[in-house]
C-alpha cells in the first residue's frame, strides 16, 4: 500500500520505518527541514533498539522516503497516519493544535478517497474533530479512523511488527476492509485486530496508559509502606506477581514513572473526566504519589546528610527515564538533579544514550562522564536512577576504591543486598532494609 506519516517523531519513525519494512511505500512528512535532509542522508533522529537497521533497509530499497512537502505525501498516500505532537497544556489537557492544522491542510488537498488516521494520543472525541477540520475544505470523500499506538520504548520495533493487539476505531466499511487489510501481516501468529467504534479506540490508548500507570504507583506506596514496616518489596512483588489475576509486569518499585506517555496521558484522561463532571479520584492519587516518589532519593539523601550538602559531591547512573531509549521526558532524574542542584551539590552524570538531550537542559551547571567508573571519581554518593543493563553487572571493588565514600542510593534495586553488605557499601534502596556497614558513622555526623 501506499502510506504517508504525518510527523517525524518517536511514534512517526517507527510507524513509517515498520509499515515500510513489511513492504508498502512510505512517505514521512516533517516540517523540521534539518531532520528530514538528516533523516534522507540515513542519519536516524531518535534511539531505539533495532530500528537502525529497518530504517536503513528500506531507506536503500526505496520503500521509505523524507520530505517537507504535505501535497507530495497527500498525493501518494491512500492512507494518511497523524503522528503528531499532542503535548499537554496548562491545565493538562491535551493540545490538538498540530493535528488539527495537519487536518485542516490535508483538507485542502485531498481529491480522492483517502483514510486519515489519528495516529497520536487523542482525547475522546478527537477523530470528531479532525473530520471537521478536513471537511471545511475537502472535495472528495475520506474517513477519520483511530489506531492508537502502544510502544514501549526500548522495544518499540518488536511491539509494532508483533503487536498483542491491534485497535482501530473506524465508522465505515470501507475504511474497515482497508485497515484490515494493511494490519492482517502485522498479526499472523494470532493475536487480534480489534475493530471498534472511534470513540471507544480512543478511550482505550488512555485506560491502559492510566491503569498501567496506577499499578506503577500502587507498588512505589507499598513500597514505601515495606520500608516502615520492615518488609522486603522485592518478596512481595513475587508473591503479588504470581497470582494469575495480577501478573508480574509493572509491579517494580523505583523513583516513579516518566516518559512522553503515561504522565501526559494519566493527566489527560483525569483532565477529560473532570471537563465531564466526573472526579476519577484514583487516578488522581495515582499522580500524587507519583509526584511524591520521583524525589525518594533526595528525601533520603536529606535524611542521611541531616540536610547538610557542603562540599557534596554526587554521582548519577542513569538518565533516560527508563532503559533502551534516549528519552528524558518526565525522567525522574530532571526533578532530582534540580532538587540537588538547588542543595548546594556538584552532580557529575552518566547515561549511554541520554546525555546529549540532557545537556540542552542544564548546559554547564553539572558534569558529563565518559563511562560509568569515570562519574565515580571522589564523589561522596552514587544515585542510580535507571536500570540500564550494564549498571547490573558491577565491579564493587574498583567502585569503592573510586568513590570517596562507599554510599549507594539505588532508585531501581538493581543489587543484592547481601553483595553490597559484603563489599561494605551503604546501600539504601526502595522498599528494602538498608544495609549500614558495620563500622559506618552514624547518618547525622556526615
């Protein structure tokens, strides 16, 4: 089939780099003519586990095109996917203002059939709107179809080429039978396609955003309920897990949830059923707590300090706001390194992929390290605020004899409390007994 992506974004390189690698042509549409000159020289914008090398491919093959032009994409395309921002507003609602000027201008454009799908995390009623938008202009006839997407960064390539499931809102036939036909390689080995009306599709991206968020912030509480009560989360979580009704996914105690979906989508649907009279009060505790927890580690670091940051010299594992990606939107780690910023403190940081996007947000006030035992040099702690794989697989030795103190705030539980007690470490982590060596000073005289 012939397809257009509407936006160069995470969602929009994916979608055009997938679809094109199961064989149809695509072309991409950015406004940003410095990413698109970069994106056709085959330099990849994004990072993400698997995709350079789909994106490579069909950019050889001839199957995967760049270009600023709209009309160019419009005129090729029988399917148009809107994958633009929605970023959120002052009050948290989701701002439209991108998809419905794509929409407005596609309108201008079409003259014959097309199917305009929105692509990106809409409110309800969002594919109402658009289809208003496109019809102030069209001549020909077109549908407005929903197909949220759910990829999980870090392995967003295998959850597009083998999706659990497929949604797709469609209030025609015609658009169905299309839509059908385009997905029906993406789900050979079984799983469904499931068609539905336009607003329930659209509801559906935000309900399991919303309810995975919600089992995020239900542990990072019992969590820190464990911690007072002397339990370990690591047990609970395996025993909670392994009823059949829960599962085990999601269920990881840390500092909280970030990223460009889950904060901007929970805020979004409370902000929806709010507009409609109706207080989703979980929803909101959910946000509370998850404000509360992206800062654990500075309130334990205030405790183990007595608030007293003279001289204090901190190491950052980890950036990205979670593993296999770049992304440092809503990452925990922003809230914490300002916090500690603002204390008074020298923060040296290291991720694998994130730093660049990190330095356009504090520039010169921290530093930037090489590798991950290079941030070690004479710093008085080590925050680990993401569970990047080789952060797992340590050498205790050389890091203690790097640090200037032997002092672990871990925000992911990466370590074996009995591997760190072994090695003389202060180790405090989430929803565990915190391990105090033996000959440690008490907290209150560091």
């Amino acid at each position: 089939m012939n397809l257009g992506v509407i936006g160069t974004g995470y969602v929009g390189l994916v979608t055009g780099t997938c679809f094109a690698e199961m064989g149809n042509e695509v072309v991409c549409v950015d406004i940003n003519e410095e990413k698109v000159r970069s994106l056709r020289s085959g330099k990849m914008t994004i990072y993400e586990p698997d995709l350079d090398v789909l994106f490579e491919r069909n950019l050889r093959q001839g199957r995967l095109h760049f270009t600023t032009s709209l009309a160019e994409a419009v005129k090729h395309a029988q399917i148009l996917f809107l994958a633009l921002p929605t970023p959120e507003d002052d009050d948290g609602s989701a701002d439209l203002s991108y998809v419905l000027n794509a929409a407005f201008e596609i309108g201008k454009l079409i003259t014959d059939y097309k199917i305009i799908v929105d692509k990106s995390t809409v409110p309800v009623g969002t594919a109402e709107k658009v289809h208003e938008a496109i019809a102030m202009n069209a001549k020909a006839d077109f549908d407005v179809v929903s197909n949220p997407e759910f990829l999980r960064e870090g392995v967003a390539v295998e959850d597009f080429m083998k999706p659990d499931r497929v949604v797709i809102g469609v209030s025609s036939d015609r658009a169905r039978k299309v839509m059908d036909q385009l997905y029906e390689p993406f789900v050979r080995q079984g799983n469904p396609i499931l068609f539905m009306d336009v607003r329930s599709a659209e509801m559906t991206k935000y309900a399991a955003n919303s309810y995975l968020a919600a089992r995020i912030s239900f542990m990072n509480d019992v969590a820190n309920l464990c911690e007072i009560l002397g339990c370990d989360v690591d047990m609970v979580r395996k025993g909670v897990g392994a009823d059949a009704r829960i599962g085990k996914r999601f269920l990881f105690p840390g500092i909280g949830y970030g990223g460009s979906c889950f904060p901007k989508d929970v805020k979004a649907l409370a902000k929806t059923a709010k507009d409609a009279g109706y207080d989703m009060r979980i929803l909101n505790s959910v946000m509370q707590v998850n404000e509360r927890q992206r800062l654990a580690l500075v309130r334990k670091l205030d405790e183990f300090y007595g608030r007293n940051y003279e001289g204090k010299k901190i190491g950052i594992w980890g950036i990205a706001f979670k593993p296999n990606t770049d992304d440092i939107r809503e990452a925990p780690s922003l809230y914490i390194i300002e916090e500690l910023l603002s204390r008074g403190c020298k923060i040296c940081v290291y991720d694998p992929e994130a730093m660049n996007n990190l330095k356009r947000i504090f520039g010169d006030r921290i530093s930037y390290c090489e590798d991950m035992y290079s941030c070690l040099n004479g710093i008085d702690a080590l925050l680990i605020l993401t569970e990047w794989s080789l952060f797992r697989t340590v050498d205790f030795e050389k890091m203690g004899s790097m640090m200037k103190e032997k002092v672990i705030f871990d925000g992911r539980n990466l370590y074996n409390l009995d591997q760190a007690e072994q090695h003389g470490f202060y180790y405090n982590s989430i929803g565990r007994r915190t391990v105090v060596p033996k000959n440690a000073k008490t907290q209150t005289t560091r």
